[in-house]
C-alpha cells in the first residue's frame, strides 16, 4: 500500500525524492539486515512463538507509522516494521514447507500462500489508492485491525506442540552477519548521494564482515548457517532469481508511481487500478503453479516467467506524456502479472526442496534475504538513474530508470537458463538427481 501513497506523503512531510526513498528502503534495511538471523531464530526458538512474537511488533509499528508527523519518524517505524517483519515471513514460509511434506502437497500448501500474497498486493493496491483520497496515514493504520485478526488466529490455529531445532545460539554469526547485510544495503541505499571514497569503503567494510562471518562459522560448533547448504545448485539460482524479480520490480514501481502521479497527474486510485490487472492475474493463477511445478519442473517455469517479465518491462519502455492504456499499460501488466505467477512459487519452491525441516526456516531467510537486498540494490540504481535525468528531460529519465530493470531482468534469463539445462542434464541416472537435491 505504501507504494500507490509515495507521492501525499512527499507532499504533506516535504520530503526529498532521494529522502522519500527511505520510506521504501528503511523497511528494506530492517527487513534485509536481519531475515538471515530471523529465520535461524524461528528454527531454534519455535516458528509459531516467533511468528507470533513478531506479528505484534508489526501491528504496534504500522501504528506509530500512521501517527508520524516527521519523515525521519516516520522512516525510523518503518525501520522497525521492517525488522519484525524480518522475523515475520520466515517463520510463516517455514510453518508450510514444515506442515507438508516435499512434494504435490508442498507445491499446492506454496502456490495457495502465493496466492494469498498475490490477493494481498492487489487489495493493497486497490485500498491504497482509496485510502490516499482520504489520506495516506490510513495506509499505515490499515495493516493494524489485519495483524490484530492475523494474530489472534494464530494463536487459535497454530500448532503448540512443535519441535525445537538443536544446537546452541550462534551469537557472533548473528552480530556479523546482521551487521554485514545493514551496512550492504544501507551502503547501496546511500551511494548515490554520498562520494565514491565512502561508497568503497562500505564495500570493504561489508567484505570483511562477510569474510568474518564465514570463519566463525566454520568454526563454531552450531553455526547461524550452515554454509554447506550454499552447495545446493537450485538453492543457490533460487535465490539469484528472487534478487532478480523483486530488485527489478521494486525499481519499476519505484518509477511507475512517480511517472503515474507526478508527470501524468493521475489520482493514487487511478494508479492504483493501473496495477490491479496484474495483481489479479497472480491471485487468480498461483494456485495452478503447484501442478506445472510438478510436471514440467520449476526451472522451465522460472525461465518463462522471466521472459514474460523483460516483456512486460520493455513495453513500458514506450512511456510519454499521452500513455494508451489498451497498448502499453495492459499489456505491460498482464505480462508482469504471468511473471510473478510464473516465477514466485517456484522460486519459493526451489527454494525449499530438499533442505531438512530443522532448517527450513534457514532456507526461508536465505530466500526472502535475496529479494530485499535485490530490492535495495536495484532501487538505489534506479533512483540514482531518476534524479540524475529528470529535470532536463522527465521522460528520457523514466525509461532510463526503466532499462535498469531491464538489464537486471536479462541477468536473471541468462541464470534462469542454466538452470534448465542443468536439469536436463541431471536426468541421466540417480545418483545425479540426488547430488543435485544435496
């Protein structure tokens, strides 16, 4: 919802475009800088506890959020929101890998919980744009009755009696690690508006974090993370894909908002209706993904999926002034649209298959890590692309910022590709199937 809200709240707090960037990034910070520990956390603590635990901060945080009269307040809760949320959403894709077991089941339990994001990002879309009319607080005060509904079934629903990971708390993995992907992401948030020297400083800093990270674990007895999971091939392209859709599609929406309200003059709930298409077209389709994943296998979806989203990207690329909604907005969303349905649950399926359920919530972590520092990467370009061309020309400026998504998603063909084949090789005997899944 926040998105469609963007240009009130620039509006009403007086805030930067490069400033209004941190209402987008400040819960890209929090969120990215601490799902590896989060979803460590939910393996060891117990997913319903930690779910819950941190539902009830992302309610008190949309809140604060919604009474804000400050931009660097309002950034600071959306900090925290993103830090609850951090241990929010790997517990919750780590209760369903856990509930079903590998295989038609798990497929069909991530393609309904797919849907389920799908149908929340169309609604949000939709009450954002209707809320903004009224005012863009009640974007953040929306999200505080749904986690309170959300909570209050889990603590009905959920499980009590689940088992708790082994092993013993990894706390200098976790302030390494945590502190490495807070400095990468606020790093690439921050380069375009501080100098080159800084900017290559962070980078190092971030690099001996990391370097850091791997020694200790490699030598603590229970590791945060167990870095042999990093062997699995289709783990590894899973989570290069999700950088690649959600980097790429924070960055175009990031644009599209601006290019829909700022230069055009269009209503949030106008805008709003421009996205919903491709909103609906996931909603409605995910729940099929499970069953393609079964037949054709999920590296054939991804890289369709990804050819259906560099589509999608390049008909936007024909934006001017006068925009025709039946040849370049439609079919621009419905191609995003068969992309995310495409890519979105095999990705979470991939993702997933063949770790050991004591490290799903791991996996989960690694997985949603991805997205938002793709998110935060990709954005920090595309804003750096906006600002630096769209005085002297609006529109030579948005579609440069567009073709940053573009080239991101061809990355993202050329990964998903080698996936392909990989498969088509592995079929020769057994054995290989099972190294793949090791």
């Amino acid at each position: 919802m926040v998105g469609v809200a963007l240009p009130s709240i620039q509006s009403d707090l007086g805030m930067t475009t490069s400033s209004l960037q941190w209402v987008v990034s400040g819960y890209v910070l929090g969120y990215g800088g601490l799902l590896l520990l989060g979803g460590r956390t939910a393996d060891l603590l117990g997913r319903r506890r930690v779910f819950l635990a941190a539902l009830a901060v992302f309610a008190v945080a949309s809140l604060l959020g919604g009474l804000m009269n400050d931009g660097t307040l309002l950034i600071a809760a959306r900090f925290v929101k993103g830090i609850s949320a951090a241990f929010t959403a790997p517990a919750a894709l780590s209760i369903i890998t856990t509930t079903f077991a590998e295989g038609p089941a798990r497929n069909r339990a991530l393609s309904i919980f797919s849907a389920c994001g799908a149908s929340g990002f169309s609604l949000g879309l939709v009450l954002s744009g209707l809320l903004t009319e009224i005012g863009w607080r009640w974007t953040f005060l929306m999200p505080v009755p749904i986690a309170i509904i959300a909570l209050i079934a889990g603590l009905r629903l959920l499980s009590r009696g689940e088992e708790r990971g082994e092993g013993g708390h990894d706390l200098l993995g976790a302030a390494t690690i945590t502190a490495a992907m807070l400095l990468l992401v606020f790093t690439v948030v921050e380069a375009p508006q501080v100098s080159v020297l800084r900017t290559v400083l962070s980078v190092v800093g971030v690099v001996v974090l990391v370097a850091l990270f791997v020694v200790v674990e490699r030598r603590v007895r229970h590791p945060l993370v167990r870095l042999g999971i990093l062997r699995s091939a289709p783990l590894v392209r899973a989570n290069i894909g999700l950088v690649i859709l959600f980097g790429s599609y924070v960055g175009f929406q990031f644009v599209a908002m601006q290019y829909f309200q700022n230069l055009l003059g269009w209503s949030a709930l106008h805008t709003a209706l421009a996205f919903l298409p491709a909103g609906l077209l996931v909603a409605i389709t995910s729940t099929k993904m499970g069953k393609l994943a079964d037949r054709f296998g999920t590296a054939p979806l991804i890289a369709l999926g990804t050819l259906s989203l560099i589509a999608g990207y390049v008909q936007f690329l024909r934006v001017d002034e006068h925009p025709s909604l039946a040849t370049m907005v439609l079919p621009g969303m419905v191609l995003l649209g068969i992309a995310f349905a495409l890519t979105f649950p095999s990705l979470n399926i991939q993702a997933t298959n063949g770790v050991r359920d004591e490290e799903q919530g791991l996996a989960s972590g690694l997985l949603n890590t991805s997205g938002q520092v793709g998110g935060a990467v990709v954005l920090a370009v595309v804003t750096a692309v906006l600002t630096s061309g769209s005085q002297a020309d609006p529109i030579a400026g948005f579609r440069a910022a567009i073709t940053v998504s573009v080239v991101f998603a061809l990355i993202g063909l050329v990964v998903a590709l080698t996936g392909v084949r990989f498969r088509s090789r592995t079929k020769t005997t057994a054995d290989e199937k099972v190294f793949e899944m090791v």
